[in-house]
C-alpha cells in the first residue's frame, strides 16, 4: 500500500502540444501487460536527461547518451521487461536496432530516437517481439494518453505515476505533464528509475539541460529506497515550444523564474511518488539536513540516516529508537563533527519535538512525544549540524516484510 | 537459527593463565539475566584496544581510550541492557563511577579498569545496580569461567561465541582464549559488536598494539550485516605474559609470526560468528574481491556488494541474481572501472562458476549451476577487477523477514 499516493486520475492529465503516446503488449517477458510505450515528438522539440553514474549502465543509456548529444530527438520508446543491461555488445546492438525500428516506422533516423529499458538484468532483450509490437503502439498514439503511458513503464510499482501542472509565462498558458516509475533500487545518481517530464514552453537547450540538471538533484537525485543504485536510470525532459510565449533565453527572467519553479515542483512530486511507493513502505520519511558547511555534507548525514536499515526497520515499528538515528549522524563520515553542538527533532512545523542535544537525549523530550509523531504515516527527521548555513533534504520509506519478500520473490 | 555456528562447548575454553572472568544478575535493564561479567588481570597484564570510529563514541568507549594510553589495565567491566551512549556529561560521569567501584573493590587505581556497554543507547547507565552486582561477580571469579562470561554479554545473539587454540612459541604451549558478541549492526569501524582475547603470550607493548590492529581489520573490520555502525564496538586483546617464553619484542621474529596468525585466525573465527548468527542470517556469504589497484577499493567494491539489500534479499531466495551483483559493483565508487574487464564467480575453488565476463553474463553460464551453488548456507562471490593486484575480503549475510522482526521489535 502505497503512502498517501493516490492514482493518477486520467481527466487530470493534460495533453502536452506536440507530443503524442501509444502503448502497446508486446509480450516482452510476460504475455498480457502493456510494456511498450512510444512516445513521438514534434519537429523542433529540445530534449535533455540526466542518466545513472552507474559503471554498468546499461546498453540503452549508452545509446540515450549519444543520440542526446546529436540533438533532435524525435521519439522515446520504452519497454518494461527486460532492462538490456549487463549485457555487453550484444545489448548494445539490440538497443540500436529497437532505433533503428522505431525510425523506419516514423520515417526519421535511428539516431533521432532515444531508447529505454527497464526490468531483469543480464538478460538479452527480445528485440523482434518489440519491433514487432511497434506499429500497434503507434498506431494508437494520441496526446492524451499519459494515463495509459504511465501505466505501461510500471515493473513493481503498486501505482501508476503521472501529474500535471500549468503555469502562465508571459500570457500563456504553459503545460507540464509527466510520469515516473519505480519502487525500489532507488538512490542518486539515478537508480531503476525513469522519469519523463514534457512542457510545451519554448526554452533555449543549454537552459533546458540546466534546467534538468537541477531539477533531477532536487528530486530523483535525492530520494532513496534500499540505497541501490540501478543501470538503467533516466530523467529526460522535452519542450516542445508549442505554447505561444516567446523562447525562454536567459535563467535570469520571470519566465524561467515561472518554468523553474514548475519543473521542479512537478520532478519532485513524481520523485516522492516513487518513494511513497517504494517496496513494502509504510512510512514516508523526510530527512533535512541544516547547518552544514556544505550541501555534501548535509547528503551525506541524511544519505546515512535515511539509509541505516536499523533506523528504516525501527520507523517501520513506528519506533522513536533515536540512538539508531544519532548513530547513522556518527558514522556518516564528518570527521570533525561536533556531537555536543548538534540538534534532532521529529515532526515538522508546530509538531517538532527537540529530541537530542548535548550529545544525548534532550532533557525536554518525553517518549509519549516522540511516539506520536512516529505513529503517522508521514514522519519528518530534521537535524541541525550547528557549523554553517548549507541545507539539504532526502526522502526515503521505511523497511518492512513486504520489502523482504518483494525482493526475494521478484524474479519468481 | 544461526549459519554453521555451533555454540562453544564449556570443556573446550581454554582457561589462560592471569586471566579471571566472573558474572552476575545484576538487573541492568531486566531482571533475571546475566548481565554483567568482571575480567581480573594479573599485574603486568599488556592490554590493546580498536574502537568504534563512530563520532557518536559511547562514553565507555572514550573512558577505555583514556584508560589504555595510561597503561597496566587490571580489570575489564562489561554490562549488557544498557550501552551508555549518547548520554552526554552524565554517561561519561557514569562510566567512570563504574571504574570507580571496580577498582575500590580490587584495591586498584580507577584508570586501570576498561568499561565496555552494550545495549540500548540514549538511556541512562543504571550505575547503582551494576556498582551493587559487582561483589556478586568478584566473588565468583575463575579462569575457568569463559563459558559464562561468553553468554553473559549477549544481546540480540542467539548462540555464544567463544573460541579457545593453542599455538608452540620456543617449546611452550601458548594459549589464546576469546569471546565475541554482536547480531546486527555491525560493519567496520566496529559495529556494536564486542570481541575480547586473552592470551598468555609474553609481548612487547607496540608489538601488541600492531597485532591488534591488523587482526582487528582483518576480522571484525571485515564483516557486516546491516551497515550500521555503532557507538560501542571495541575489540581488546590481553596478553598475561605467563606462557613461560621469552617476550617478543620483534615482528621478524617465528615466535612473532606464530602468534600473529593464531590471534588473526580467532578473530576471524570470532568475527564470522558474529555474521553466522547475523539478525535472521540464513546464509553465510564471502565476497572476495581481487585485482585491484589497492585493497581500499577492493574493500570499497566487497562491501558495495555486501551491503546491498537487494544481493541480500536475493541470496536469502538462494536467487542467483547477478544483475543486483554487479550493479552494486558498478555503483561502489571506482569511477575508471572497466566493467568489460571484469570477472564473476560464484562459488568457490572446484566448485565455482563464472557468471560474468565481457561486462555481461558470461556465455558458458548456465542458470542451473548458478542455483545449485546459492542453494547452499554458505556462499562465496569472487570478483577480479583485472586492474591490478591488491585483494580483500568481506563476510556477511543474507537479508531475511526475521532481520525485519528482530530489528522492528527490538525495545518493545
């Protein structure tokens, strides 16, 4: 059961100008799911992602990667299934050809389309049942298919992930819709994950690829499951320019003040989704990080709380057991941090309760305190280094049995 | 039910010679339990210590370093139920009363007592319980007495772990002895996790010192089960200096390398105790790491692997799934890692299996052979990076339903 995650709601998915979505069961791995999604990009969209630092990434963000780079990408295509990684040249091969058969159905170049896989690793992609599930997915492609679209890119994930927002910039109305999946192996540095925003504002590349990159380490760069990191992980966004306001050119103007700020909003919000649907969750945790010399350290304190399967299993017992807390902050790798002048709470806003201070416990905290708060389904952990002004935010669910037997019977 | 760990045998602990252990109820954090356990030194008694590097260092940690760079330890002091860590000005007040009482009781000095917790962090040490237990465990003292002292520091453990050999240094017969506790939350650095050896090898101070801390991070700085690492974890070796041979004051010495590879092998098999009766372990895995530039990033990529929660959820299937194998070992930080380079086996000697080569499968891998060797307790991965010639091994174990329950029910 996901955590305060309701269902896309397919009315509230708003069409995109310019972009078009077909979907398709293309048997992949299993008969009888729609695992194949196509999505087709007007002339003259701009496009950029951000991909996992994983060293085993995988044939298809390989091929994302180059095909990015030439620019004047026309079209996505994304199985579920299989995730055509750890599998060498072959795997490299398989993903060009997905390419190569997607151009030939639109009558563009192979290298005009980026490729996506995601599922089991290490086993070879079944090229000919996507090439041969492509003309059915194109054949009912339609701007306001969002909802059937992020249906289709789901592996464990319990929800489907899809949202839509609007924002005026210089007079007209500007459209964000975008989908997420996944559900566990998720870290920075982009674990099994894909996240697809589409906005018809008319934004200049080098701001977009900024644009992205910010976006993704505000938001899918800062939420974690299990602490895996996947080959797969994709966060790609197209502006197709269709809206009627004039190219954003410069990061300092109300426009790309407006985008910003939508772009980040809607990637956050289809980030957490990911989180409040992660394996087994119960619990939805935000772990903030203030005080710190840099924002590295700040990630590296929540990183090591929202990671220690000690605090995630306690969470999941709706345990205030903050020793575990104070010692993933101890062992988080701040050398000189000074534990006296530290400071934890749990809750948020007027609920906050001042948990540790002075090395220890706080003299004010009663466990009857700590307890309520640990009792809701939404849990904040705010913690203040005391040695500078640098702030960072991660979220991540707790641990529980289902977490266990999900992973343990994935491939069964 | 812990992995090939069966408990020590009362007839098998070898007493050493200079060495008492008492034990007593003293009702620490329930009653009904032995829970405190005195060790008395004969003077002259040359003691070494690792500790925790956690910067949430628990009082009694921080009274033990102190305590060992002023020398001539006669007595160590260990309670369970309670770690006295994260308890500010008033733990260390707390630990040092406990010194206090023990070297009142002795008719030594407060600085020759070394205090060890384990427990429950943040709450406060019941000092007067455990100064009111001390007569108790005084008057039984007996060098015979490592079968009870070995069941009276566990915790979370299901089995006792305690270990007797026996090695010839210039014609005398030297004994070692030792004791570990520990279940979860353990990792290097020093997890909550104690580990206690005496021997009667005579040695020179430093010598002692270098031994300690090449067997500390071969062994218990070897292992991990969550991650996790504690506030407590402390790993000390006495040496009485009774055996009858000549003291060893060089490390190019026979006599030097006996002892050395004695005291290795049993906190090795100390160490690994601690794994095989790991929080609901169902298996007990090796990851040997091989060919690398140096036995940092060897270390960096076993435990990437040993750490991950889905290698681990996956091993407790018996799921040779050697996607999440290496994706860990993609993720684990050495950014110039050439994954076409790199080899995988499951397994070990004879009847091991290469899985992955050619930054994929390997082609002579059949699923079969990789089923039946995850079907066993104990499994070995083996990954040679190919870039050069420095190795290191981690142990830990599998991730299970019961790792959930014990650690969601701990306090309650």
């Amino acid at each position: 059961m996901p955590v305060n995650l309701p269902p896309p709601v397919a009315a509230d998915l708003l069409p995109v100008a310019g972009v078009s979505l077909g979907v398709t069961e293309a048997g992949v791995r299993k008969p009888g799911r729609r695992d194949l999604t196509l999505i087709e990009l007007d002339a003259g969209t701009r496009v950029a992602g951000v991909f996992t630092r994983n060293r085993f990434c995988a044939a298809p963000v390989q091929v994302c990667q180059r095909h990015l780079a030439d620019g004047d990408i026309r079209a996505l295509v994304i199985n579920t299934g299989v995730a055509n990684a750890g599998t060498g040249e072959q795997g490299m091969a398989d993903a060009i050809a997905t390419c190569a058969a997607v151009a030939q159905l639109l009558g563009i170049a192979p290298d005009q389309v980026l490729p996506f896989s995601t599922g089991v690793i290490l086993e070879p992609l079944p090229v000919a049942r996507i090439v041969a599930g492509l003309p059915a997915a194109h054949a009912n492609t339609g701007a306001a298919n969002w909802f059937d679209a992020a249906h289709a890119i789901m592996t464990t994930d319990t929800v489907a992930k899809a949202r839509s927002r609007t924002v005026t910039i210089d007079g007209a109305t500007v459209t964000l819709t975008g989908m997420s999946k996944g559900a566990g192996m998720i870290k920075p540095n982009m674990a099994t994950m894909l996240g697809f925003v589409a906005t018809d504002a008319a934004i200049a590349q080098p701001l977009l690829e900024a644009l992205v990159t910010e976006a993704a380490d505000l938001s899918f760069n800062s939420i974690t499951v299990d602490g895996d990191t996947s080959t797969n992980d994709s966060f790609v966004v197209m502006a197709t320019g269709k809206a009627g306001h004039a190219e954003i050119t410069s990061a300092d103007s109300d426009a790309c003040r407006a985008l910003r700020e939508a772009l980040i909003g809607l990637s956050v919000e289809l980030a957490q989704a990911i989180v409040r649907d992660g394996e087994g969750a119960t619990k939805f945790m935000t772990v903030a990080v203030e005080g710190g010399r840099d924002r590295d350290e700040c990630r590296k304190v929540a990183y090591a709380v929202a990671h220690s399967p000690l605090v995630k299993t306690a969470f999941f017992a709706s345990d205030p057991n903050l020793g575990r807390i104070l010692a993933a902050i101890g062992y988080a790798g701040i050398d000189d941090l000074d534990v006296a002048g530290l400071r934890v709470w749990l809750g948020d806003g007027k609920e906050s309760v001042l948990v540790a201070e002075h090395g220890g416990r706080a003299a004010s905290y009663r466990e009857e305190a700590g307890a309520r708060i640990m009792a809701a389904a939404e849990i904040t952990v705010r913690i203040d280094l005391a040695r500078g002004d640098a702030s960072a935010t991660v979220w991540t669910c707790d641990f529980s049995y289902d977490y266990v037997k999900i992973n343990a019977d994935y491939r069964s």
